[in-house]
C-alpha cells in the first residue's frame, strides 16, 4: 500500500473519533460561570500533557488495547460527570451559542 493511502486511510479512520473527542471540553465549558473558564483551561492543558505521558507509559506496561479501554473508561467517566449536572446545564442552543456555533 502506498504511503498516499496509508496517509488517507489513517485521516479517515482518526477524523470521526477525533471529532467526537473534541465536543466533551467545550460542552462542560458551557456549564460553568465565566470566572471559573480560565483555571478550566488550565486544568485541561494540564491534563493534556500528563494523559499524553502517561498513556504512553501505561501501553508500554498494559499493552496498546488495555490502554485505549483505561482511555476509554476515562472519557465515560467524565460524561457521567457532565450528565451529573444538566440539571444547572444551559439549554443546547446556549450551548451552541456558547462554542461558538
């Protein structure tokens, strides 16, 4: 397989999942007061770069499949988090007005 493919393949394959990824963060960004987003983005990028380490460290321990499932649990574990609080969640269209939609 040639590497143009092998480059297209991959982009098709990541696009979705990359996507989807991308909506749990400003999503729960929506249901917070403005005072609060500045230390939210620190958290974030914080926890960007230790997950990046420690994913790593951990696939080399656990292997690549137990790793995703951990990464996996992670993100179902924050929607849970989110859904714990759609009682004082905004509306979906403040949502979207929020991100920027």
């Amino acid at each position: 397989m040639s590497l143009l493919a092998r480059i297209l393949m991959s982009a098709v394959l990541l696009m979705p999942i990359g996507f989807l990824m991308g909506f749990p963060f400003p999503l729960g960004m929506a249901s917070y007061p403005e005072e609060r987003k500045p230390w939210l983005w620190a958290i974030n990028g914080a926890a960007s770069v230790l997950a990046s380490v420690f994913s790593l460290a951990l696939s080399m321990q656990i292997g690549f499949r137990l790793a995703t499932m951990v990464g996996i649990g992670f993100y179902l574990v924050a929607y849970a988090l989110l859904m714990r609080q759609t009682s004082e969640a905004p509306s979906l269209n403040e949502t979207v007005e929020a991100i920027g939609g």
